[in-house]
C-alpha cells in the first residue's frame, strides 16, 4: 500500500464584498482640502449688500441692445444670464466662479457686459421680482443693512 504523502491545497475562505451604501459620501471620499474650501467660500460674507447701480453701473447699454437686435423693439430686453445679483453672491462663470463682490470695480462692470440673451418683457418683470426676494434674503442671512 502506497501512503499518500502530499498536502491537499487549503482554501482560503473568501467573504463576500458588500456595495458601498448610496447617501452622502464619508469626508475620507470628497477630501478634507476640497470640503474646508468649500466651507470657507459658503460662510465668509460679504463686505455689503448687493447694490445694482453701485457694483455693476448702466448696463446694459443702448449699444448693447443694439448688439441683441432689440433696441428699438419695447417688448424685449437684454436680461444678464445668471442675473448681476446671483454673481454677486454665489459666484460669475466669467471670472473663474468668484463672488461679484470678489471682483474688482472693473472686473463688476466687465461682467455686466457679458451673458446678455435678450428677453421678454414680462418674463424680465417677473423674473425682477424672484431676484428681489433673493437680494433680501440673501441680505438677511448675511446680516447685511
């Protein structure tokens, strides 16, 4: 009789890989640096309230309705896509996603020159309004007068 000498390969015992779980990411997964900044950005106020006249100056302009087509059509306007006072607070595509208080006096007025789409009338009336509520809402969480 011929004895068996060699070992059985052992198997390793495998447990199963469950999915991550869906709902908000752990800060080990969005990172420390990209959530402190994003911190920082959202809580540091700004120096004063929005102020149409005073942070974006006459714009648009009659040349600037002319570009648009719509200077001589009463029905239409050129309407500022995001409006001036969503960029002062929450950022401008143009200028890299800064705060339009960010911005420098220059910077502003550059900026209210680009983004003009022309606009109906009562769509730019009502769309007066939301913004308005905004600018005050946007004042009151700030502690702005």
């Amino acid at each position: 009789m011929v004895s068996d000498t060699s070992e059985k390969p052992q198997t390793e015992k495998v447990e199963p890989v469950s999915a991550p779980k869906a709902g908000k990411p752990k800060l080990s997964d969005t990172g420390m640096a990209s959530m402190q900044k994003a911190e920082t950005k959202d809580t540091k106020p700004p120096p004063e309230a929005y102020d149409r006249q005073k942070h974006y100056g006459n714009t648009p302009t009659r040349a600037d309705r002319e570009k648009l087509g719509i200077a001589d059509n009463p029905n239409m306007v050129a309407d500022h896509n995001p409006p001036l006072v969503k960029r002062y607070y929450e950022g401008d595509p143009n200028f890299g996603g800064k705060r339009g208080w960010e911005l420098t006096d220059e910077q502003r007025k550059e900026s209210a020159k680009l983004g003009l789409k022309p606009q109906p009338i009562d769509e730019s009336r009502a769309q007066g309004g939301k913004m308005s509520a905004y600018a005050k809402e946007k004042k009151q969480a700030h502690g702005l007068s």
